[in-house]
C-alpha cells in the first residue's frame, strides 16, 4: 500500500493593488517591486509555518492611479477570494478602495498612501505601518527648523507648491499653519492639477515673491517638472524642501544630478545602518532596479502581513484582523519601532530628512540614523 501522502496546504491569496499604468505608474511598479520580492522570500523560506507551510499567492490589480479603477479592482479581488489587501500608493484611490474592502472586512494594508483620513475613518479592516503625512509634518518641522538654526536662521519665508489632490493638499495645509513656529513665514501657497505639463509660470511667481525656500508636496513627474524648471530659471533659493516628495529618489538624483543637488527631502528612507538593508538594496541594483522608498514599504507591508498569518494561524478574517491589531512586528530595513497600532495607524514609524549629493541620497537627520551632515543653504547659482 503506498504511504499516505499529506495534503499540500491551499495558498493564501494576498490582493497587490497597484497603480500599473496612469501618472503614478512608476511608483506602483516599485511598489510591486517590493511586494512580489517579499512574498518570493517568505515563500523561499517555507511559507506560513503555522498553516502548514501555505505559501502567499499574488493576486494582481491595476487601479490605472483613478479611484473608482481602484474599488472595481477590490471587488474583483474579492471574487477571487484574497485574504488581505496591499496598496495603493495613492491617498485618492486608498480611500475609497480600504472603503470598498472594509465591506468584506477584509483587511488593508496600505503600503504607502499618506493621508491621515484613511486610518482616522473608524475601519477596523485597515492598517497602516508607515507614518502619515501628520506626523512626518510634525517630524519634517522639527528637522527643518534644526537645519536652519544651525544656518543662523537664513530662511524667513517659503512658497509652498502642492498637488490637487488629498496629499498635496493636506500637507501644504499642515505646513502652512507650522512654519511660522519656526519663524518662517508662508510668502504663498500654489496648487496645481495633476497632471502639469508645464511650471514656466509658477517658476515666473516664485522668482517674483523672492522666498528664501520652495517647499514641493506632489507626485514624481510634477515633482521632479517643477525642480528642472526652477533650475533652468535660474530661480535662486537657500533651499528647496519637499515633505513626502512624491519625486524624490534615486531616479531622479541619478537621472538629474545637478537639477537634484542639495535638495531635501523629510521621507520614508531605509535604516542606512542595517545590513539587512544594505544587503537588500544591493539585491534591487543588482536586477537593474532602484532601491526606491516604495520597494521597502511594498516589502514591508507583505512581511508585516505574513507575520499576522504565522500568528494568526489561519486566513480567516477575523482572527488576521485581531492578529495585525495586537502585531508588535519589526525589522530593521526601516529605522521604526516595533509595531503598535493606535486606530490603525503604527505609533512606532518614522521618516527621515534626506538631502541628494552628487547623485546620491544622504540621511541628515534625525542624527541616530545620519550618514552625513546637511549642506544648507545650498551654494549661489552660477
């Protein structure tokens, strides 16, 4: 009689709801990027230990970066029956996509939206590591008005330019009502469509109102538009900041070097003190890749939810809900605590102040994570 054999244990379906095409396609593939390489890796080492060796399933979507793409991908995703949901990069098609899952109590892991509406809703289906735009206004002032002491208090007032949509926004909002804690006053507040094609005119204000800083929320193409034409008006600033710069990376410091040289940037970055993640980011390059903030957060974001499956010890609902819930995961490729979740949200996350020098990203603050000292202000235009 031929021995018994024991039955392979069902994958678990995990939902990537990425945007793959539309004006943030860039960063959904990067998301992906991270997400694909962290379901290969907990796959590699055996699956879900306490499910039997489950190994994760991707289930793939593209909300094409419009928001009711992003809830028909959900509902399709649900059909299919996954067992959670990561996504979406966009705040705009998070919301109402988290929205859309919290139906079927499914939960939500957001790998990189920043709003701080999607986790302050009352849905108990959603998660969300990294902090949001709240806190890293909060951090990025503290960090700002650090630099600028240090420079003798050089920069007095800033313009500030956003994107339309929720991000952009509420963070230029938030901004707005805090820099004068730091003695730096708002000159002007620009918000612009996604997507702009051209900023001559923005260039053609702020070189107008003379401020002492530009300070950017938006997403990579307007982000990295609106730096080039800055420089090539010759519009000189002490600095130019940006709080979740949507076109802040190692795309555009490679691609861009002199446009990106000595700007800032307060953002999600990896713990330049880890070899695991210097290991990592060695493993991205090595593929031809860029080892961008949204490859670790999409990486971050499945390990966190293998982690609920192993203590869960199942994929019903329910019981990973009440597992993410209590999670105090951590790794330390990010320069977090471990996870505590309030509402939602981790209480253990932060970003870091980067600065770009010669086609590369330094940590200059806060100073247990630095790797380099800012340069600020930045030297005159030539």
């Amino acid at each position: 009689v031929p021995p018994l054999l024991r039955a392979q244990a069902r994958p678990i379906k995990v939902g990537l709801v990425n945007p793959m095409s539309g004006f943030v396609a860039y960063s959904g593939a990067q998301c992906r990027l991270g997400e694909l390489a962290a379901i290969e890796e907990v796959n590699a080492r055996g699956g879900i230990k306490s499910m039997g060796g489950a190994k994760l399933e991707a289930v793939l979507g593209d909300t094409q970066s419009r928001p009711e793409v992003g809830v028909s991908v959900v509902e399709k995703m649900n059909e299919d029956g996954v067992a959670a949901y990561i996504g979406c990069f966009q705040s705009p098609v998070a919301l109402p996509a988290t929205q859309a899952a919290a139906k079927y109590n499914t939960p939500f892991v957001i790998d990189v939206g920043a709003s701080d509406l999607i986790v302050n809703r009352g849905l108990k289906n959603v998660f969300r590591l990294k902090p949001g735009f709240g806190k890293c206004v909060d951090d990025a002032i503290i960090a700002l008005g650090d630099i600028n002491k240090a420079a003798n208090g050089i920069a007095k007032s800033a313009v500030l330019v956003h994107e339309e949509s929720e991000f952009g926004t509420g963070t230029a909002k938030l901004l707005a009502g805090k820099l004068p804690s730091i003695n730096i006053q708002v000159a002007e507040v620009i918000k612009h469509a996604n997507p702009t094609r051209d900023f001559a005119n923005v260039a053609l204000k702020i070189r107008g109102l003379k401020p002492d800083l530009v300070i950017m929320s938006n997403y990579q193409n307007e982000y990295v538009l609106l730096a080039r034409t800055l420089q090539q008006q010759k519009v000189d600033l002490a600095g130019m900041f940006s709080v979740l710069g949507g076109g802040f990376n190692y795309k555009f410091v490679k691609e861009l070097p002199d446009v990106a040289q000595y700007m800032m940037d307060f953002n999600h970055w990896f713990n330049p003190k880890s070899q695991r993640a210097l290991d990592m980011k060695k493993r991205v390059e090595a593929k031809g890749d860029l080892f961008t903030f949204e490859v670790y957060l999409g990486y971050n974001a499945i390990m966190f939810v293998a982690d609920s499956l192993e203590r869960a010890k199942s994929a019903n609902k329910e019981a990973l809900i009440a597992a993410m819930e209590s999670s105090t995961y951590a790794n330390d490729i990010v320069p977090y605590g471990p996870t505590k979740f309030v509402n939602g949200q981790n209480q253990g996350g932060q970003a870091a102040l980067l600065q770009a020098s010669k086609g590369d990203i330094d940590v200059v603050h806060p100073s247990q994570f630095a790797n380099a000292k800012a340069v600020f202000p930045r030297p005159k235009l030539g």
